[in-house]
C-alpha cells in the first residue's frame, strides 16, 4: 500500500515508516503539518497516519480539512494524546482509528493493513453532469446550461444510464435491460423512439450534442 506517515518526532518517524517499509508498503515521510496537508491535497494515498500535534497545521486541522473537501482516504491518528477525550475528538472529526504513544510497532502494521483493506469509503453519487447538463439524481431534476428540462421517468433512467457510462457505447439491449427491467426483442424500436424523443429534449436548439448515435449498435454520451 502507499502510505502517508505525518509525524514531527524524528525517532518515531523513522522507526515507523521503517517497520512499515519492511512490512512492504511505500511510505511518505514528511515531519511538518503543512507538507502533510500539501501532500494529501495532491496524491492519492491508501491510509494516512496522522500524528495530533504538529508544526504548522495540526493532525485534527488536517484531517478536518480533508473529509471537508470529500476525502475518504482512511485515517490513523498516532498520537500522544491519548486520554479518552482526546480520542473521542480524533475520531469524531472523521479518523477511522487512533493509537495512543507509546505503541506497539507490530499493532500499528495490524491496523494500518486492516484500514487498506476496509479502503475509502464510497459516498453514493447524487448529481451527475455532462458539459452544461446536470443530472439532479434525489430531485429526478435535469438541467441544460442552467434551464430546467422535462422528461418522462423512462427518459429520465435513459439519459442516466448514458451518463453514467458517458464516452462508453451503451447498445440498445442494455438498455432495454436496465431501463425496462426486462429484456424485449432487441429488433424493436421501442428503445430508438424514447431516445429520438429524449434527444428532441436535451439537443435541441443547442450547439454541441450530447447523445450520439452509433449506427447500428446503441448510443453514446459525450460532449464534444
């Protein structure tokens, strides 16, 4: 796994990133709060470790500021503080667990392993977009450069569906299957009628279109 070790004690520092190291994982080292937030802004890490008490920025206004911007990286803090109070804070703003110094080496490999595996956490996506469309998902809203479009529900699950796997062709048996729920015979129409209408909706007046058709096979989304 690639890790990011964010610790300011020299010795804990190097005794940590070089048991984990050994272990077989890629490990960051940097020492200051303001690299360690640098660097989780910038890469994609499998687990950070934290420390609290930081030059710069401290581990908590890290961590807070990475679940703000919608950052789901597993978090360890490594920390001194390890009254209950203390622990309840960390975990609170959004670490996934907290160690308390001293500590055992072989413990910390055991729960930074169980972190990667466990992996982000996936939020459920609630709007999707494409160029200037917008998909609102909770409030079946859509919107083209900011004007709001009617559709039917089946036009609605189509225009998802193409979205959702946007520069991917989408044939018409799949989407008889997933908007449809059932399959129908593939030679219908059915699919190019709904789509024809939902094109009129969506394309119309506008001068780059968003729903293409691939001769032959189904549709695809992409804006170019």
């Amino acid at each position: 796994m690639r890790l990011l070790l964010v610790e300011d004690d020299a010795r804990v520092g190097e005794h940590v990133a070089k048991g984990l190291r050994q272990a077989g994982h890629l490990v960051e080292h940097v020492s200051d709060g303001r690299e360690g937030l640098f660097r989780v802004a910038g890469e994609t890490y499998d687990v950070v470790i934290l420390d609290r008490m930081l030059p710069g920025v401290d581990g908590l206004k890290i961590l807070q500021t990475m679940r703000a911007t919608g950052d789901t990286t597993p978090v360890l803090f490594l920390s001194a503080l390890g009254e209950v109070d203390e622990r309840v804070k960390g975990l609170t703003a959004g670490a996934d667990d907290y160690l308390a110094k001293p500590f055992a080496l072989s413990e910390l490999q055991a729960r930074v392993e169980a972190l990667g595996r466990r992996g982000p956490v996936q939020t459920e996506t609630t709007r999707l977009t494409l160029g200037d469309l917008e998909i609102d998902l909770l409030g079946r809203e859509v919107r083209r450069a900011g004007k709001r479009i009617d559709l039917t529900d089946r036009e609605f699950r189509i225009l998802d569906h193409l979205v959702r796997n946007a520069g991917r062709v989408v044939t018409r048996s799949m989407l008889l299957e997933s908007v449809w729920d059932y399959q129908f015979d593939p030679q219908t129409n059915i699919v190019d009628q709904h789509v024809s209408r939902l094109r009129q909706k969506v394309d119309r007046d506008q001068s780059v279109a968003l729903i293409h058709t691939v001769r032959g096979v189904g549709y695809v989304a992409r804006a170019d």
